[in-house]
C-alpha cells in the first residue's frame, strides 16, 4: 500500500520498543515496532494535535 520507509525517534537509539510513523500522500501510518501488523493510519493534522497533547501532558492522567 505505502511506498513510504519506517522512521523512528531518534531517542529510540537500538531500541525496538518504539512507534514508527511513514507518510503515504495524504495521510499518516503509525505502528509499534515491536506489533507491526497493526497500524494507525492518521492525517496529518491528527497526528500534530496528538503530539501537542502528549508534549503538554494533557494524556498524563490516562498513563
């Protein structure tokens, strides 16, 4: 389906516990990299507000 290649944080380092993401035109696929035949597949604009949320801390209370 994508043509796109994985990418992970860097802080990741050798890590295989991480979130992968690639872009696929239009919209956004994120996966675990240790489950990765389940994946999320986001716009964008999804995927910014998701990560606005998670850098203010307005998830913390679900963790």
């Amino acid at each position: 389906m994508a043509n796109g290649t994985w990418q992970k944080s860097s802080y990741s380092g050798s890590n295989d516990d991480c979130v992968e993401f690639r872009s696929t035109g239009a919209l956004v696929e994120l996966r675990e990299s240790d489950d990765d035949d389940v994946i999320l597949h986001a716009t964008p604009t999804a995927v910014a507000d998701l990560l606005r949320a998670i850098k203010s801390g307005e998830l913390d209370h679900h963790a």
